[in-house]
C-alpha cells in the first residue's frame, strides 16, 4: 500500500496524476477515511448510527471522473449515508449548492483538480454549509488514512471496492449495475446510490440573483471559455434563456483538454481573447476546470483579470444597495482597498486560499469575498466561489450600465486607481528552495527594494513587502503545487516585472 505521506490535502483537497498517484485503491482510502470523519461528526451531533445523513458526490470532466465519482459514492453507502451522485459532470459550485440547500446534507465529496493539467485528478471536501472543509477536517481525515496504511482497511467491502479496476466500473455503470455487484456480497445495511441531476435548481438559483428583465433588455453579445472544464454548455445555457447571443469555445468533450491547462491566465486563454477581440463582443468569460474561479477579456482582445473583476462584482452589489464586508486575500490589488474605502464598506484580508475567506463568512456580515485567482462568491448564495454567478454579476452590470466590459474597467480604473500585476510560479532545485525556505521565515530583512522604502512587511502568507509608493512584491511557496509564486503589483507593467525579477533573484 501507499505510505501515508501520499496522500496530502493542500490548501483545496488531494490532487493526483491519473493512474499513479490517483488509483482506485488511494480514491477509496480518501472516501473511506472522509466518510469516517464526517460520520463520527454527524453521531457527535445527534444523528442515529444507521442514519447519518447525506453525502453529495460530484465530479469534473476529467478522464474516468465519473467511474471514480461512483466508486466514492459507494464507499461512502458503505458507512450507512445517503448518497446522492451527480448524474453528469457539473461544476464545484453545483455540488456545493446541492449540499447547503438540503437540510439533511453533512457534506460532500466533489472529484476534481480544478485548474490543474488533464493528467491531474483530485478530492475535494466540503462541509454541510457547502464551503470547504477546514485543516482539522482534513487533519483528521489525512490521521485515517494513515491508519489503513498501516493495518489495511477496517471493513472487508470497502477493502473490496478499493481492489476493483476502472474498466470493470465503468462496465457495470453502463450496464446500470451497482458497484457491489462486482464484490462478493452486498451487505444489507448498504443503502443504493441515488443518481440526480443537480444541475435544474442550481441554474434556477443562479437565474434568482441577477436582474433577468435588465440582461434580457440589452442586447448583450459574449464569448465564453469554459477551457473545456464543468463550466461547459450551462453557462452558454443561461445567458442564451436571458436573450444573450453566446458563442462558445472548448465546449465538447474531450478529457485531455486539447493540451490546454484548464486555468483562467495567460497563455491559456490566449484563444478566447483572439475570438472576442476578433468579433468585438461586449465580453469574454473564461472559466477554469471545475468552474469556481473566472477571468475574462474585453471587446479589443484585452485580458481583464480576477482583481478588475471583483473590483466590479463589490461596486455593482454596492449599486444594488447590498451590505456587509468585503473579504479578499493579501495578493489583492489596491484597487479593491480604494473602491471599498470610496462605497464606504469595511475591507479585511486574509492568507491565500478561499478556505481563510470562507472563515470569515463563517463569521457573517460578508457580502464578497474573492482572491486573486479568480475565486468569488457571495455568502448569500452559498459559501464557496462561483465562476458562473460572477459571469452573470458581470453581465447584469453590463446590462444596468450601458457599457461593455472594458468600458466598465476603464470607469474603475478612473475611480478607483489603474494597476498593473503580474506573478510568477518558479519550480526550484534543492538550493533554491533552501535559499526560499531561508526567505519566508523572516530572517532576511530589507529596508528597500528597487529603490523603494520598504514601508511594511506582512508575513501571515510567505512574505510580502510593502513599498513606499504604494507598489508591493511577495513571495510564497504554493498550497496546490511544488512551486514557489511571486507576486508584484505596482503603476506600470516595467516596474511589476522589475520587482519580479529582484524576487526571483533572491532565490538565485
């Protein structure tokens, strides 16, 4: 069996390439401990041991998904849950959903390595208010698993399940068997997996919060790029029932991505500029593998990233006449600062990753939160980013405005600051790291970078310098890859890339 160390959950769930790393038996082990935790949690809280609640199992479109997803949803009606499984594909936000909108929901298990290569595939964990499991979730989780490292599986079915091939799986799916078919004998407390569709109430709830008589009223026209992930043809399906016209790329199915990386950045999204830029649309939206994070582009062709969006996304809430704080995560641009101080709304950051935004929802009183990834969601619709409700906010305030996209960003812009930002991710030698590792724990100081004061330093997330002219660079070793990002925000694109390379520099 894999040693325990194999299975790690980073800053959103475990990630795997396909067939190595991702198998059968370490799916099983990660249901199967999941299962474990959720279960002792719902006993803790009153549920009957032969009862505990429901689980929702999703996935993406990535190679065997769906075979995978079942093999989860059986492990999981092995411990005596509910278990509803996604009929088809659908994006993170959908399973998340599903799960906060259903009062006997404790959680759920969504197959997906989100912006990552096709070759990757992972588990992610969310909680029964639909956001992502906190570290001692996963903690706990990740103890389990250690334990069937070391003394095997405890239940002799689930051991079973883990031993089966994929092609065997997806045979008996076809077939429309159970997978306990395939085991030797189905044990008669396991209750039968329900198939749904989770898609119809997801849709309609995202339809409920935009102004559908506005969008439909304006004649809008975009382009859309789901990088051929979980955001594919719904998107296109909603905005096109608004009176949209939508033409749409990467949308058919192919599970190696026609060698795209599923991320919202540059280069990836190269295509979709080209086709807006090329038909003069009011906007492109791109959406990442499972999507839960946007990027979008504007009708000459131009990149507008996730720190113009959610920029836009708190002033067109704040136009709405909607409260509360709004949360992002340190790599933020200065822009959002500026915009929250002139509608008058409290800003708080936070670490990288949406788990720590997540927290202050949990809190209350937010009305956004979102990072520089391209990850935002409204805690009013459910407690986890939403790729295509920022899609529709966006349009909506297109709709609202009279102005296409980039009209929009240019108005910002005058308001509240133009910035340029970039970041970089490096993969290091041992050495590099080594000099990285010396770097983030704070024992090299600087009072000036570039020829800028060092105004502050902030050290919740790696490290980040605050320069004296308002401009920032930071450094911190990624939560979902073996890389270290830098980051850089400043006036002008030259002085971005100048900081850049004075970070990467630092690691030689």
């Amino acid at each position: 069996m894999a040693g325990a160390s194999s299975i790690k959950f980073g800053t959103d769930g475990w990630r795997a390439i396909i067939g190595e790393g991702f198998t059968a038996e370490n799916v099983v082990k990660v249901a199967d401990a999941a299962a474990r935790v959720y279960k002792a949690a719902a006993l803790d809280a009153g549920a009957a041991p032969e009862n505990p609640g429901t689980l929702y199992v999703g996935h993406d479109c990535r190679q065997d998904a769906h075979a995978y997803a079942a093999l989860v949803a059986q492990t999981c009606a092995e411990h005596g849950f509910n278990v509803i499984l996604t009929k088809d594909y659908c994006p993170t936000p959908a399973l998340c959903w599903s799960v906060a909108h259903d009062a006997d929901a404790v959680g759920g298990l969504m197959l997906t390595s989100s912006h990552n290569p096709a070759e990757y595939l992972g588990v992610k964990l969310r909680m029964a208010d639909g956001g992502a499991s906190p570290k001692g979730f996963t903690d706990l989780v990740e103890g389990v698993i250690a334990q069937t490292d070391a003394d095997g599986f405890q239940d002799p079915a689930v051991a079973e399940l883990a031993a089966l091939q994929i092609p065997d799986i997806q045979n008996a799916l076809a077939e429309g068997r159970s997978l306990v078919s395939l085991t030797s004998e189905e044990p008669a407390e396991t209750k039968p997996v329900q198939v749904r569709d989770l898609m119809p109430p997801y849709l309609d709830a995202l339809r409920s919060q935009v102004d559908v008589e506005a969008i439909r009223g304006a004649d809008l026209r975009v382009v859309l790029d789901p990088l051929f992930g979980a955001g594919r043809r719904y998107l296109a399906e909603l905005l096109r029932g608004m009176g949209v016209t939508v033409e749409e790329l990467h949308n058919v199915e192919d599970p190696t991505f026609a060698g795209l990386h599923p991320e919202p950045i540059q280069p990836w999204v190269d295509e979709g500029l080209a086709k807006v830029g090329e038909l003069g649309y009011d906007a492109l939206f791109i959406n990442d593998g499972d999507a839960d994070r946007i990027s979008a582009g504007d009708a000459h062709g131009n990149f507008v990233n996730p720190h113009r969006i959610i920029t836009l996304v708190t002033e067109n809430l704040a136009n709405r006449g909607e409260e509360g704080r709004v949360v992002s995560t340190v790599t933020a641009s200065r822009q959002l600062a500026n915009a929250c101080e002139q509608l008058g709304l409290e800003y708080v950051t936070t670490p990288v990753g949406f788990k720590w935004i997540y927290e202050q929802m949990e809190r209350g009183g937010v009305m956004v939160g979102g990072e520089e990834s391209g990850g935002i969601g409204l805690p009013g619709h459910v407690m986890e980013r939403d790729g295509l409700l920022m899609a529709l906010l966006l349009t909506e305030m297109m709709a609202k405005e009279g102005k296409d996209l980039g009209q929009l960003v240019a108005a910002a812009n005058d308001k509240y600051g133009s910035f340029a930002f970039s970041r970089r991710g490096i993969q290091l030698d041992e050495a590099q790291e080594a000099r990285a590792d010396e770097i983030l724990s704070g024992s090299r100081t600087f009072s000036e970078i570039c020829g800028r004061e060092v105004e502050r330093t902030d050290s919740r997330d790696g490290v980040k310098w605050e320069l004296g002219d308002g401009s920032w660079v930071m450094m911190r070793k990624s939560g979902t890859e073996p890389l270290v990002r830098l980051y850089a925000e400043a006036a002008a694109q030259e002085e971005v890339e100048e900081l850049l390379d004075w970070a990467q520099g630092l690691l030689g």
